[in-house]
C-alpha cells in the first residue's frame, strides 16, 4: 500500500521545500511540471534513477498523483538530475517487477518494504543539457 494521501498536504507546505533545497545529490531530484489547470510552474522533489536514455520513478504515494497528471497533460516536464537539466517525454507506467529492478538495491529494499510500493513510471529523456555554473 502506498504512503497515505493525507500526509501530501503536510509535505507541500513543509518537507517538499526543505527537500527542493537538497536535490541535485544523489537521486534525489527537482521535477518541474505545469499545474494542468492554474498553469502555474511547479517544482516536486522525486527520487528518481536514470540508465541511458530512460528515468524511472517510484510512486510512493500512488499513481494518483497531481505531478504525475501534470506530465501526463502536458506531455512531459523537466527535471534537475546531478547536474543536467533534462527535457522529459510522457509517462508510461511500469510493471512493480521492472520498476523495482531499475532502483538500486538499498532502495529497493525499502521500497519492497515499508513503503510497498507497487507502481512505477518511466519517462524517455528527449534531451540533457548541463546546469549553468556560477563561476
């Protein structure tokens, strides 16, 4: 069973700010998608995990997700990956098996359990570019 929705609320307005400051290290990522509705830009802390040309992403808090239907009416977003802005395609769903082989081991123990996650989504790359440095 996936994390309840009830705690989405508490973590929009309080982890997922601290989170958004912390991304760029390890999986820990900053998708941006377009609220679907407002139009507004917004920025979502995800773990995901790239293999070439594919990033996949563990729904923990299930497939019915507002970032998730953002992507999926605008056909993609973007998103900031260990120094790389990367252009997204659409999601597609991902089976529980072949979601849970592309998360490295530590974290697929987790997933597996407490978490019980059972939904995944990948999203083809269609570009990467490196963030600009301050310098």
């Amino acid at each position: 069973m996936p994390i309840t929705q009830r705690i989405i609320p508490i973590n929009r307005r309080v982890l997922n700010p601290l989170m958004l400051r912390l991304t760029g290290h390890g999986s820990l990522v900053d998708l941006e998608h377009v609220g679907r509705r407002s139009g507004t830009v917004r920025h979502t802390p995800l773990l995901a995990f790239r293999a070439g040309g594919t990033v996949t992403i563990a729904l923990t808090y299930g497939p019915d997700v507002e970032w998730l239907a953002n992507l999926r009416a605008a056909g993609g977003g973007r998103m900031l990956m260990r120094g790389e802005i990367l252009a997204l395609g659409l999601p597609s769903e991902l089976g529980t098996s072949a979601g849970l082989a592309r998360v490295p081991p530590p974290v697929r123990v987790v997933l597996r359990w407490p978490v019980r996650c059972r939904d995944f989504v990948e999203l083809p790359v269609r570009s990467a570019r490196p963030t600009a440095t301050a310098g």
